[in-house]
C-alpha cells in the first residue's frame, strides 16, 4: 500500500551553524521531477548542497495485481555517500510515501558535523516535512462512462460506494449518463455485478 499528499510543505534547521532547508513538493512523473529541481537549483544556487531522493508510481508497469513499478532516486551532491540522499529516501519509504521529492538543501556554517552528524541531520530534515502530513491511500483508478435507466441509478450509486468508486459527473435526460472512477483491482467484479444485476441494462459506454 502507498500513499500520496498534495500538501507543498517546507521547514529549517539550524545544526552547529548550518543551516538545513527541507521543501516537498507533490510530484507525478519525471518531467515535473526535472522541472522541480530545475527551480530549486536556480532558487538555491548559493547553496553548498542540495540532496533530494524521489519515488513516483509509474503507472505503465503494473503487476498482476495492479500495483505499480516504484521509480525512485536520491542523490548526497557531494556530501559523504549514503549520508544524504539516501537518509532522505528511507524517510520516504518508511511512509510508504510516493509521488513525492524532498530535498534539504544545506548552507555549510564552517563546523563540520561528522558522518554520523549528517546521517542525523538529513534524516531529520527530511522528518520535518512529512511528520504532520495528511496521508491519502494510492489508488490507480480506471475512468468509465456508464449508461443507465432511472431505475438501476440507486443501484448504481450503492455498488459504486461498495467498490470504492467515484462519481466524477452525472447528465439526466430520458436515460443518464454517469462518469465514474472505479479502482483497477475492483474493476472486474464491478461489471460482472452491474451486468447480473441488470441483465444489460447498465452499459458501459466509454
């Protein structure tokens, strides 16, 4: 199971007069990955380091149970391997957290703080952005269009709340038409049941 937020949020430390900038960003694929950190090294082009680490769903390689390839990457930017971006990364993972880059970005303040001392200081920068975060369970959803009489509309909308779907809109005239959003993994049972139950009735038009 993974989670996504879509809250942008940013925070700092200071640790023996460095300084530790966190910001995370909701990010989707990869060309909003270059995108982002395009900004953020014009934005922070003083800066002595900019460590990030990213995971994202890559939705075009799913399993057979429909979970997703998880694209992830991180890098130290010159700081003593492993103590960065790989810190970063784990805070990520131990959310179970995607679609996501944290980067800190460090202003070295002439005390130099030990592997050890890094270690700590990127773990908990990178702790600072996601500890008070609202977490929403990932879902990869399959967009229908449904065809339905006014007599199944209950029915339908019953079996959509039964399978953990969505209705993103809905047009009334002699028949209605629904656009719906249903999890890939309830996708099979959902149009065997609205198919039994209607005996095709309800149809799936889009």
């Amino acid at each position: 199971m993974y989670y996504i937020t879509d809250e942008d949020l940013s925070d700092e430390i200071k640790i023996r007069n460095s300084r530790f900038i966190s910001i995370s960003y909701r990010v989707d694929d990869l060309k909003q990955v270059k995108s982002m950190l395009s900004q953020m090294n014009n934005r922070f082009s003083d800066a002595n380091h900019i460590c990030y680490a990213y995971r994202i769903c890559n939705v075009k390689q799913l399993d057979l149970f429909y979970n997703p390839e998880i694209i992830e990457h991180s890098t130290d930017d010159g700081e003593p391997s492993g103590t960065a971006g790989r810190q970063i990364l784990n805070v990520m993972k131990n959310k179970s957290l995607v679609n996501r880059i944290i980067l800190v970005i460090r202003y070295f303040g002439g005390i130099k703080l030990g592997i050890k001392g890094l270690i700590d200081a990127y773990r908990q920068s990178a702790e600072l952005v996601v500890s008070d975060i609202k977490l929403i369970k990932w879902v990869l959803y399959k967009n229908l269009v449904i065809k339905t009489n006014y007599e199944y509309h209950k029915f339908l909308e019953q079996i959509l709340i039964n399978y953990d779907g969505k209705i993103v809109d809905s047009k009334f005239s002699d028949t209605i038409i629904m656009s719906v959003k249903i999890p890939f993994k309830e996708l099979k049972m959902f149009k065997k049941n609205i198919n039994e139950k209607s005996k095709g009735t309800i149809q799936i038009i889009g």
